[in-house]
C-alpha cells in the first residue's frame, strides 16, 4: 500500500484537473500515461506505461493499463531516480561549522564508519531530493591513512528507519588532494595491502588475536591500526568493498591500475581529469571512472590535461561514466555535469544511464537504478529535459511514495513573495 505517505494532491493530467485526495485515502496503484521514457537499461527512450503497486514497479508497457489513480505523463520525461555517488548528504549540514560535521574521526584510520551519524531530517535532503536525487553514497572524509573511511548508502525518503545499505565502500585519495608525498602514499597503501592479504579469516575471530596481528606488522603497528581497521583491510582485498580512489594525473591512475590487478581490488577512481590520456589501459581493466564534466580547467598541477571533451572520449571507450559534482549544497549539479557531458559529445542516454543504472550496478544496489517490473518505484517526472539546470521534476517517486517537494528554500520564497501577511517591507 502506497497510501500512508501519499501527498494529498495528484495532478491527474498535468495543466488541467486538479483532483485533492483526503490525506486518509489510501491507493492502491499509481499509473503514469503516456510518458517519454528513460529507463536506465534501453539505450533509446521510448512511449510507454508504468504501473506502480505499492513500493515497487509492476510493470512497464506501452499497451494500456488500469490504475487506481492515473497521472497523465504525455510530452514529459520520466526517468529513474538520480543516484549520487560522492556525497556528505546526512552527515555534513554547513561545511564550515564544525559542530555540524560528521564525517571525520581521530581514533579510526581505515575502519571508520559515518552510517550511525546519518541524519535523516537534514535540510540537504529535501534540496536535493526536489531536484531528482533519489539515493545518495554518503562517504567521508579522507582519514590520516592514504585509504580508509567507510562510505554508505542511503535511500533518501526522509524516514527516521534508515533505508541504506552500511559500509558498502572503502574510499582513498592520492596525488595533490593528499597531504602527503606520491612516494609516501603508495608505499603506505602498497603496505597496508601487503598486510592484508597475509591475513586469514581465522585470524579475526577476536580483538585479541587482531592485536597479535597488529603488533606483529611494522606498517600496522606504525599506523596504530586498531582491530576496526584490520577488519575492514580484510574485506577490501578480499573483493568485498569497492574501493573509490581520488586522483587525476595520469601516471597516478597507471599506478592505481597496478595496485588494481596486483590485489585483485574492486576499483573506482573518482576525479580522473586526465583519464583520457590513459584510457585504452582503464578501459582495459574495466575501472568505472566518476567524473565531475564542468571542472574542465585545471583545478591544481595534477589536472593540466584537463579537457571538456573527456566525457565523451571516455563512453568511446566503453568506459562506465557516473558523476559527481562538488561536495556541499550542491550534489544536484550532477545533472549539470552530465548536460554539459552531452552538450560536448556524451550520448544523451549514456548520460541518463551515468545518474542512475550505472552507479546502481558499479555498487551494487539491488532493484534500483531502472525502470523495470519487480524494482523499487524511484521514479522522477521532469517538467522539461533533465540535463537541463533549470528543469525541475513534477513529481518524484521514492518507494512508490509520492515525496513532498517542499524545502527550505521553497518556504522561503514564498514567505517574501506570496505570503498575505509578510513583513511590510516586502509587499507590492
């Protein structure tokens, strides 16, 4: 059953009826007409139907279909719900107040993990959720290691039960966003990952035991690994954590392809400005890229090869795109990046597909990412093309729940614009 959040106003045909449902009417299924179709799956979008019962898709066709209430979709793009995949969304709400931040820690090294500090009711989520993003990969900051801090995922449906899956992604940075030398960096991961693949399962049975562990190893020892730490090491080389990596020269994405293959490492770099210079060896290695299109001037020395074509040099090689955007208020200019991806070459579906499938399947998130029968009902109906920062979605679908779409800065304008009864200074 949809109907314990759904909003009490259901456009039945957009720009014409305007039914209001009593909040304690409950419906059985949602069917969205006629729509324009970006499913996440087929590269071509298509007219069709989509049927929603309860949390998820029922099913999806282009022959007719009976719903309970029915939502005329005719000249709109609906696609899935945008995934981002780099955020501090529910664990940072002002950067610059530290009392509201989250994201790092001084004990744990690589085994820290934000998922118990998430924060359902932040501002962020209602902001970003209003621009389509439906989910979010919320991971912290770098730690004192050049590797470690757990990242999760979490379905952003505003519900103090958290919907996400915990520690899901190990994150790491070298080059010029580190603090310490190349040299330095890829020895003390080289290192740490040496150590980890001398590790046996039976070795982590208690504290103790990991503390034998800890002090028999120099890299360990020095580091003041605690048994968090090694736990999570032991999950990393043993393919069970993605491990997103930040850098962008060139010679450091060879050397992560190195480390890649020589600790069979599930592999995600992030930044990547210079990939294109090195792409037949990602492509090679099937390392999805998580690229950020409008930085396409040189932030720093480790991104002179900077080029706004990258994009789609990289699609051209078969290499899996998603996108970021920067960290702050600001994760729903992923759909910017992704426009102006396309603007300079990028396939318009591959782009839909780098916000939504495709993370879905780097990270493996069950059911989501697609519009297809069996999968959670994330779905977004747009008011006009989605890689265009001035659209807006209509209607955004989590669970199959019709979400509210109000935020701080909604309430905000209209206090000053439309408010009978708002200060004297702002009335015409």
């Amino acid at each position: 059953m949809i109907g314990k959040k759904i909003h009490k106003f259901l456009i039945v045909s957009f720009g014409y009826a305007l039914i209001v449902l009593s909040p304690n009417v409950f419906s059985e299924t949602i069917l969205i007409k006629n729509a324009t179709i970006y499913d996440g799956n087929k590269n071509e979008p298509y007219e069709g139907n989509i049927l929603i019962d309860g949390p998820v898709i029922k099913r999806v066709s282009s022959s007719d279909m009976q719903g309970d209430f029915i939502i005329n979709a005719s000249g709109k793009i609906v696609t899935p719900g945008l995934i981002a995949t780099d955020t501090n969304i529910g664990i940072v709400e002002i950067g610059a107040l530290s009392v509201t931040r989250d994201d790092s820690s001084e004990i744990y090294k690589i085994g820290f993990s934000i998922f118990d500090a998430f924060n359902p009711n932040s501002t962020l989520i209602p902001w970003n959720r209003s621009n389509g993003i439906t989910s979010a990969l919320t991971i912290p900051q770098n730690t004192s290691s050049p590797i470690g801090g757990l990242g999760s995922y979490f379905v952003l449906d505003g519900e103090l039960s958290i919907t996400g899956e915990k520690d899901m992604v190990m994150t790491g940075s070298v080059g010029g966003s580190s603090n310490h030398s190349r040299s330095e960096t890829f020895a003390v991961i080289d290192d740490l990952l040496s150590f980890a693949k001398s590790i046996n399962q039976k070795d982590l049975d208690t504290d103790v035991d990991i503390s034998e562990l800890i002090d028999e190893s120099p890299i360990a020892e020095f580091m003041e690994l605690h048994p968090r730490d090694v736990r999570a090491l032991f999950k990393l080389v043993n393919n069970d954590l993605p491990l997103v990596m930040k850098a962008h020269r060139a010679s450091d994405l060879l050397k992560l392809v190195e480390m890649k293959k020589k600790y069979n490492l599930n592999m995600i770099i992030m930044g990547a400005q210079e990939a294109h210079l090195v792409k037949d060896i990602i492509a090679k290695n099937d390392i999805p890229l998580i690229i950020n299109p409008i930085n396409n001037i040189p932030g720093s020395f480790d991104e002179l090869a900077s080029n706004i074509k990258m994009a789609s040099i990289l699609e051209k090689e078969g290499i899996k795109l998603m996108f970021t955007a920067p960290r702050s208020h600001n994760f729903h200019l992923i759909r910017q990046g992704a426009g102006v991806a396309v603007a300079h070459g990028m396939s318009y579906e591959i782009a839909i597909k780098g916000l939504t499938s495709t993370p879905a399947k780097v990270f493996g998130l069950e059911n989501r990412g697609e519009i297809k029968s069996g999968n959670y009902a994330d779905i977004i109906i747009w008011d006009a093309d989605p890689l265009e920062p001035s659209s807006m979605p209509e209607y955004v679908f989590i669970n199959g729940e019709n979400m509210n779409l109000t935020t701080r800065s909604t309430r905000l304008r209209d206090r000053y614009t439309s408010d009978p009864d708002k200060p004297n200074t702002y009335r015409d």
